[in-house]
C-alpha cells in the first residue's frame, strides 16, 4: 500500500471535497500507486470535512475523518 497520514489531507482540501486517487495523483501528495492502493492511517488531524474515497482505512483514521464532520468510502 502506499501510505497516507489524515494530517497529509489537512489543509490541502476545501470544505466538502472529494479526495480519491486521482485528486492524490493530481495534488501530486502521491507520486504512483502500489498495485494494492492506498491506506490511510490516523497519525495527524484532519480539521475539514471531506469525502475519501480510498482502499483501506484504520479505525483512528475513520473516526477523525468523520469527527472532522467528513465521510469515508471503501474497505
């Protein structure tokens, strides 16, 4: 997996934004993609409500997406 901290979204992002791999490819916060995708985990704070879509989430990172009044897609 390539791995992303929810701190790596803070303040990259506006209010209601959809973050997916694209938009990581795009905002260049990654550089390529691992043939198993993305994982987010929950180092940092995550402060803007944003829609991610990604492959796989720990559970901290879950919950501050969704504290930060945000939703979460994938595994």
């Amino acid at each position: 997996y390539n791995i992303l901290n929810v701190g790596d979204l803070d303040g990259k992002f506006n209010p209601g934004d959809t973050v997916d791999v694209k938009v990581l490819l795009e905002k260049r916060i990654i550089r390529n993609v691992k043939k198993d995708g993305i994982k987010i985990l929950g180092n940092g704070e995550i402060n803007v409500p944003l829609t991610v879509k990604i492959d796989r989430f720990t559970k901290t990172a879950k919950k501050k997406i969704e504290a930060a009044g945000g939703k979460v897609e994938g595994a």
